[in-house]
C-alpha cells in the first residue's frame, strides 16, 4: 500500500539521519575531548562544533559520561578491528599491531585522544577509570600470550621474558605516542615499534 510504503521509506530516512547526527556528535566530541580532557570539555561546546542545540545533543547523548563512553566503544570497536583482522598465528598478531601503529599515525586525532583521557583516567573517580584499567590489563594480558607463544616457537630471544616484553611494548607504545604529538609527529612510531620487536623475537618484519 502506499502509505505503508512512504511510512517505510520515512522511518528509514530519520533513522540514517538519526545515526549520521549521532557520528557527527561522536566525531565532535572526540575533537574536544582531545584538545580539552573530559573534565574540562562542555556539551555545550561539543554542540556549538557542529551547529546543534545543547537539547539537540542531550537527545542522542543524555549525559556527558554517555557520551563519552559511547567515544571510548566507538575507538575500541575499531581499534580492535584492526588489531585482530583475522590473525590466528602470534607472528600474525605481531603483523597487526604494527599495522595497528601506522594506523594511530594516520589518525592524530585517536591518539592525542588516548593520551589525554588516559593521563586523566588514572584518577579513581573519572568516569573512564574503569574503562583504561580493563583495557590495559586485557591489552598486557593478550600480548603476554603472544610472546609467550612465541617463545614456545623459538621465535622469542634468549632471556626475554613474555610478560616483561608485554609490559614494555605497551609502556614504549604509549610512551612514543605523546613524543610524537610533542614533537610536531616528527618521526616514524611505527619504525621504532618494528626496531624494538626485532629486539625481543627473531621474527623478520620488513
């Protein structure tokens, strides 16, 4: 019938209209939140970037901590997409991660937000506490199996320790990530990532 049929047609027109609003709210906050913090940031002026009512925000995002949760599941959803891709081998997770960095280098924006939402996160009461706290422990946990299968394989050099090796990647990861947002990203993480696995396994990641 064809009302039904425009109903349809309707209803799907405000829902894509509904969901791009939604990323444009997302892509708005994660701007702000970078250069501002969470503490610091304002819906207000998440809204004002893209030219909406604080109403027009709070109807998709009722909260701040909503919406920031919503930033944190978005940037995870896709880091772990890259991350994983179908790697099954741990010579093939290594692959990825490195991957992983090149990709954090193209997006400037995902890394000045994760150093500055992590910095704050270590306070107990910022809502992201929790969030970092089971990222990191999941983080260290899945790259100490991965070394540890390493060195089952002979692929680990003599001495180097999995959950050590865990540990100092991400410490180097992170820690590379805020001399490259202070240097102007005046160098390759990526190539000091690869310098440093080369390090600790014998796997060839040219």
């Amino acid at each position: 019938m064809p009302t039904t049929d425009t109903s349809r047609r309707g209803g799907r027109g405000e829902y894509a209209k509904s969901a791009l609003r939604r990323q444009e709210i997302l892509d708005a906050a994660l701007t702000v939140f970078a250069a501002s913090g969470y503490r610091s940031a304002s819906l207000r002026e998440i809204a004002d970037r893209i030219g909406i009512s604080q109403q027009g925000l709070t109807y998709h995002f009722p909260t701040k901590d909503a919406l920031l949760a919503a930033v944190l599941q978005a940037r995870g959803e896709r880091h772990r997409a890259l991350f994983e891709n179908g790697e099954t081998t741990p010579a093939g997770h290594v692959r990825a991660l490195l991957d992983l960095v090149e990709h954090n280098q193209a997006t400037p924006g995902l890394v000045e937000l994760h150093c500055t939402l992590s910095a704050e996160a270590t306070a107990p009461d910022h809502p992201a506490h929790g969030y970092f706290q089971e990222r990191y422990s999941g983080i260290v946990a899945h790259l100490g199996r991965v070394f540890g299968q390493l060195r089952e394989q002979g692929l680990l050099r003599e001495g180097a320790d999995p959950a050590g090796c865990a540990r100092g990647l991400v410490a180097l990861m992170d820690g590379l990530q805020v001399q490259w947002l202070l240097s102007g990203r005046g160098f390759d993480m990526a190539a000091d990532v690869r310098a440093h696995l080369t390090s600790v396994t014998t796997l060839d990641l040219t």
